[in-house]
C-alpha cells in the first residue's frame, strides 16, 4: 500500500506529524511519500489540484490531507476517473466555505459534492480536534456526515495538529490509516 501526504496552506513535507507518521507507516511494510505542494504561501487551488490528481497511480493508495490538504484532495478525487482508491484520510480539514479570507479566492467558483467524492475511495476517515483554532469543530462533523462516516476526534492534540501545538506524534491518524 502506497501513502501519500498532503499538506496545507504555508505546509511543507516536514510538517509536524508527517515525519512521524513516515516512519511509523514505513515500519509496517507501507511506502510512503508527502508531496512538496506548489507554492504553499500562496496555494493555487488547479495547480494543487492537478499535483495530486498526477501522484495517483494505482488504487492501493492512501491520500492523507491536513487542512486546505483536503478539499484539494476532495476537488482532485472530485475529477478522478480511475478506480477507487484504497482509502482517504481527512485531518484537520474542511470541504466547504467557512469564514477565512484566503478561501473565498481558493475556491472560487469550485464546489466540493461529498455524494460524488464518496465513491472515489473504498474507505474514509475524517479526523478532527475539538479545539482547532483555524477549522472549527464544525467543519469536520459537516465533512464526515457528507461523507457517511463517523468523525474521529483526536484526543492526543485537540487543535489545529501543527508543529506550534507541539503535534508531531498523532496515534489517531496511524490508526486511521492501518485499521
């Protein structure tokens, strides 16, 4: 099984728990890899879109998103007409407007339909802190539901899981993955 990694907005590859959660996957047989998303300071929504929809190229794959990660894995999956994916792994993210500036201009005219996302992986997780400052709580319950799935919420790190919070080992994000 292949994972690949999707940051968020000002993200890199290193980001908090994806270094981790590399060795921790690697460890037990997966390959991994966290994609360097395209000018993430100033994140073009096609670019990002078009980034991941290329890294796909077989169905036993795992995409993980955090943050702006998953609505540009959603809108990717959105438009992806291969066979359905291994599983998608949601954390900290949203799949709608919600009161930010930047996403206003990030989506644009684009649309996420969970009912048509749904179907484009065997297996989701939506994974989500009570007391995210960035995503409100909300979001991620909206995004689960959309999706037919229950909300995991992490107990280990209650906020947005970045390095500022000190979240670089996040046990409910590796369970979501290999159970």
């Amino acid at each position: 099984m292949h994972v690949i990694l999707v940051h968020g907005w000002k993200g890199s590859p290193e980001n908090a728990w994806f270094p981790w959660l590399r060795r921790e996957l690697e460890s037990r047989g997966y390959t991994t890899e966290a994609l360097v998303m395209p000018h993430p300071a100033f994140p073009d929504r096609q670019v990002w879109v078009d980034h991941i929809k290329a890294s796909i190229t077989s169905p036993d794959t795992v995409l993980i998103g955090h943050s702006l990660g998953c609505p540009s894995i959603l809108l990717a999956l959105q438009s992806y007409d291969g066979p359905p994916l291994a599983r998608v792994v949601l954390v900290a993210g949203f799949a709608r407007l919600f009161q930010i500036p930047l996403l206003e201009h990030w989506f644009g005219e684009a649309r996420i339909d969970l009912n048509v996302v749904r179907s484009r992986a065997a297996s989701w997780r939506v994974l989500h802190g009570r007391f995210d400052p960035l995503v409100p709580f909300r979001e991620g319950e909206w995004m689960a539901e959309g999706l037919g799935v229950p909300l995991i919420e992490t107990h280990s790190h209650r906020g947005h899981l970045t390095p500022v919070e000190l979240a670089f080992e996040v046990p409910e994000i590796l369970q979501a993955v290999i159970k």
